[in-house]
C-alpha cells in the first residue's frame, strides 16, 4: 500500500459492524461470575433507590393525616437503611467494575501489542509509527470507560425503569401514559444526530492519530530540527495540525452534547405537563401524595433514560475507535510461515537465488537475481544507493516475500520452513543500529536470552567494543536509554554487533556495518572477525570497498541486477563498474 503521512487521513478498510462490540464484550467472558454479581447488587443497589417516592407517597397520605409520629419515624428508618444500602452498593460496583475495565483494557492491548510483533515490515514501512502507537494507547485507553461502567450501568438502568414503570402505573395509569408522550420526540431526536455523531467521531480519531504520528515524527527528527533550525517552520505545521484536531473536537463533543439537553428538555416539559394534568386531577381520583410520588418518579425515570443515553454515546464514540483497533488486529503478516511448513534443521550456510524477482506493488525492486553462495563463503554486495542489496540480504531472512523465483538454503526453499526456525540461524546487523533501553549487558544478549555473561564478553571482546564498555561508569551494567542516544554511532554499532555476533548465527549478515567506526577500530575490528567468519556464511554491504576485498565474491548491484561479480583482483581486472567506483574512491581520498 501507498505510504500514509502525518497530514492524511487513513482510510477506513472494514467500517463498523456490531460485530466490533461482540468482539470487545468477548474480553469480559472471563469475568463472568464477578459481573453476574455486580449486576445482582446493583439491582439490590437499584430496587433500595427507588423505595423512596413510594415511602414519601405513604407518609403524604396515611401517617401525616393519621398523625402517627411512630409509622413517620418507621418510614424515615427504611429510607436511611435504603439510602445505606444503596452506598454500599455503589461502592463495591465501583471497586469491582474498575478492576474488570482495567484487567479487560490490559488484555486488549497485550492482544494489540502481540499482534504487532508478528506484522511483516510492509506494514510499518507504509504508515507512520505514531498512528500505530494511538491505537495501542489512546484508543484503547479511550474504551475504558464504557467497559469500566458502561454495560452494568445499562443493566441496572434497564431494570430501573421497569421498576420505575410498575410504580408509576400502580400510582396512576392515566398519568404513566401521559409521561410516556415525549418518547416519540426523543426516538426523532437519537436517530438523527446518530449517523452525524458517529461520522464526528471517526473524524476526531483521524485528527488524533495525524497530530500523534506528527509528535513522534518530531520527537525522533529533533535533532535535525535544531541542526536546521526549523523549529518556527515545525511550530507552523504543529499548529495546522492541532487546530485540525481542535475543530473535529469542538463538532464532535457539540453533536455528542445535543442528547443530553434534549432529554433534560423533554423530561422537564414531560413533568410540566404532569403538574398540570396532575394538580387539577387532585380530588378526582389523584392524591397529593401520590402525586408528589409520581413526580418523583418521572424524575427518576428520565435520569436512567439519560444514563442510557450517555452510554449510546459512550458506544457511539467507541466505534470509532474499535473500528481502528480491530482494522489493525485484523491486519494478516504478508509474510507467515505456510501450513504445513517444516522446521529448518541446523544448516551449514549454503544460498541459492535462482531468477528472483521482487518488487512492492507497480515498482520494480529486483529482476532475475542469481547467485549460489557455499558454506562459509563471504560475499559482498557493492553498489549505489538504492541499487537494491539491502532488499537482497532482507530476503534470505524473508523479510518479505519474493514476487517470483526461489531461495534456499541448503537446498530447501525458505518459503516450505517455518519463520522462527529460519531466522533463528541468521544474524542481522542492519544498517540503522537499533539500541533499547537497559543495560548494555542486556543488548547485546537480546538474541541470545541463555548466554552466559562470560560469552557476551567474549563476543565484545571479538569486536573490539570491550575497550569502551569497561571504561564506562558501569560497564556492561551502565543503563542506556531507547536509541543508545548517549553513546556514539560507531559505540552502537559494536554493540549491535556484538548482538548479531553472540548468536552464533551459520549465516551473517552486515549492512553497513563498519559505517561509522573510525579507520583504526576498523582494522582492529577486522582482525577479530577473521575467526568469527570462518566456516561462517556471510554477507557484507559496505560502501568502503577496503573493508570488502578479501570477500570470496562481490557482487556489483545496479538498478535491482547483478551486473557483474568475481573476487576483487577478477573485478579490477575487467575494468568495469567496480574498477570504476574503486578508482573514484581513490580520487576522493587523495582529493580529501
């Protein structure tokens, strides 16, 4: 797919069906009994709420005319013990609703968050990152609420008005029927703001995910942003996309606000118009008490019908989200291991690409790839930028799919074994050396969880990163923040290399990786591959041809084809591509 960027939309594959909320009320099954329970002490909680009005109807009517102090003093009693009741309820459905929102919140996003380390690298080279970390955050964040509270307070609402509707009706039918007459105005009033809301919505978490992807983009630039003083530039384009966010907010809250005032609107003139049926019906079949009972009751009745309403909302606005989350839980790896895929056996490292093809969608990558490399061969990939030989190291881990064509290794095709059991054998140095937060001690055994502290040494010691760690404040326990950004590029690259080395893949794999280290670590560095390479398959990307001319073969990569290949005095010896870019790396240097 086409690369999304911070100031586009993403587009909706798979709109909302309610098949999104089963999915997400699906989380709560584990929760079973601690839910029925909840929902049996909220109706305890629902039924003590409602015995007021009728208790107030009974001291109107009976115990006031009768002057009976003692059945006053009983009413005010069970209202005090309701009103406790109550309380205590409210108090365990929070607790517990809490608990189940949060646990449910939890899971979702370890299922979110597993899902995305299987992805293929298609999907994270075709949208930005921060429109995938609000979904994992924001987004799921933003479901708490509903589930924290939203179906329990539907249940239990549900149950109060039909409660509340029994009361009403033993108090007076004629007047039930009247308080039902602003139904029909509140049904016209849901269904038309109900498509407006949800469009809002899906708007509002565009913008959010544009101004999210926007940060992130700024954060991890910073230093190119300051480098170029661009910071006016970027507050501009910052301030563009935050007021997109502000305006789909505003529209959005004012739609989702529009349901509230109506029911209070209706259920006041619905009451209004209680009072004045009600008043000029006292003495014709209407008491004063039952009266006051009812208004108290109507009342009630709008405020569950109000609560039901905010939960409409609550789902309303969940779509929109749900809708993204389940659009990337949905998201299939192009590259999966296939049914009935074998585990690949310990290899010896022999490569084959036999008229490989790739490319991503109309763009043509690589054409007619062919090569077979032997066990403990060293090759070397030259050539320009974007000639390709990144693609081709990525596709012996397949990283991606071939479009046409095979590759194997020792004779098997890499598409018939399961991905684990490929990559596992391979070690990878890519081109950006990538640090995460901990110690050193833990990058570096990051492939390889079992190794003992003795062996991430030893492999620092080959690669000449030993020097440096031991002479930090720390040194292999000295803390390191995501990206290594307090250490040098060559630091960060030894150390990742030190990774790929620990692993003690059959076939390695270097993309740039001598890019940054200065010449005299280089030729250190060299030294102590020398034993590390042996019997080892390996393959080399370097711009530098001086670290690549002992390769038992280089292949010289131009626009996605091997253009030529040999050893390096068979290379210079054809005076071709790679006696020309050998040629002009000299001038360059003796320019320099």
């Amino acid at each position: 797919m086409a690369r999304n960027k911070f100031n586009v939309d993403e587009e909706l594959e798979t709109p909302f069906s309610f098949s999104h909320l089963k999915r997400l009320f699906a989380y709560l099954k584990p929760y079973k009994s601690k839910i029925i329970l909840t929902v049996f002490i909220m109706l305890i909680a629902s039924g003590a709420n409602l015995i007021g009005p009728y208790l107030i109807k009974q001291a109107i009517d009976k115990e006031i005319p009768n002057e009976n102090i003692t059945g006053l003093f009983l009413l005010a009693g069970i209202y005090l013990v309701a009103l406790v009741v109550t309380g205590i309820c409210m108090k365990y459905r929070i607790r517990m609703m809490s608990e189940i929102g949060q646990s449910v919140i939890k899971k979702l996003r370890e299922d979110l968050f597993s899902h995305l380390q299987k992805l293929s690298f298609s999907f994270y080279d075709s949208r930005p990152h921060g429109k995938i970390l609000v979904r994992v955050v924001n987004y799921v964040n933003s479901l708490s609420d509903l589930l924290s509270n939203g179906l329990i307070n539907l249940i239990t609402d549900i149950f109060s008005l039909i409660v509340i509707f029994g009361f009403m009706l033993s108090i007076d039918s004629k007047l039930t029927l009247l308080a039902m007459a602003g139904f029909p105005v509140l049904a016209a009033v849901i269904f038309f703001i109900k498509n407006a809301q949800r469009k809002a919505w899906q708007d509002l978490s565009n913008k959010q995910s544009n101004m999210n992807a926007y940060i992130h983009e700024s954060i991890n630039g910073i230093k190119v942003t300051q480098a170029c003083a661009r910071e006016e530039e970027n507050k501009k384009i910052f301030s563009e996309v935050s007021g997109g966010y502000r305006k789909s907010w505003m529209k959005a809250v004012y739609i989702q606000f529009l349901l509230w005032p109506s029911i209070e609107n209706i259920s006041v003139l619905t009451v209004s118009l209680i009072y004045v049926v009600g008043i000029s019906s006292i003495g014709h079949g209407v008491t004063v008490g039952a009266l006051v009972a009812f208004v108290g009751y109507i009342w009630m009745f709008w405020a569950p019908l109000a609560n039901i309403g905010n939960f409409y909302n609550a789902i309303i606005n969940a779509m929109a989200y749900l809708e993204r989350i389940f659009e990337m839980m949905d998201e299939k790896p192009t590259v999966l291991s296939s049914p009935n895929a074998i585990e690949l056996k310990e290899i010896k490292g022999k490569v084959v690409f036999d008229h490989v093809d790739f490319g991503y969608e109309e763009e043509t990558i690589l054409n007619n790839i062919n090569f077979k490399v032997n066990p403990g061969d060293t090759i070397a990939l030259v050539g320009a930028t974007g000639s390709g030989k990144t693609t081709i190291v990525s596709l012996i881990s397949r990283f991606y799919d071939i479009n046409s064509g095979q590759i194997k290794i020792d004779d098997v095709d890499i598409s018939t074994v399961t991905i684990p059991s490929l990559r596992k054998q391979m070690g990878v140095m890519l081109q950006d050396p990538f640090i995460f937060s901990g110690t050193i001690m833990e990058n570096i055994r990051y492939g390889r969880l079992d190794a003992t502290d003795e062996e991430v040494i030893k492999a620092s010691i080959a690669v000449q990163a030993h020097e440096f760690i031991k002479e930090l404040k720390d040194g292999y326990q000295t803390e390191v923040n995501e990206r290594g950004t307090r250490l040098s590029t060559g630091q960060r690259q030894l150390i990742s290399f030190a990774r790929a080395l620990l692993a003690n893949p059959k076939i390695l794999i270097l993309d740039e990786a001598t890019s940054s280290i200065d010449t005299e670590t280089e030729l250190a560095l060299q030294k102590g591959l020398e034993t590390l390479l042996k019997d080892r398959t390996s393959f080399i990307i370097a711009h530098r041809l001086s670290t690549i001319q002992s390769a038992t073969r280089i292949l010289f990569i131009d626009k996605g084809r091997i253009v030529e290949e040999g050893s390096h005095e068979e290379l210079i010896d054809k005076k071709g591509p790679y006696w020309k870019l050998q040629n002009s790396q000299h001038l360059s240097l003796n320019v320099g």
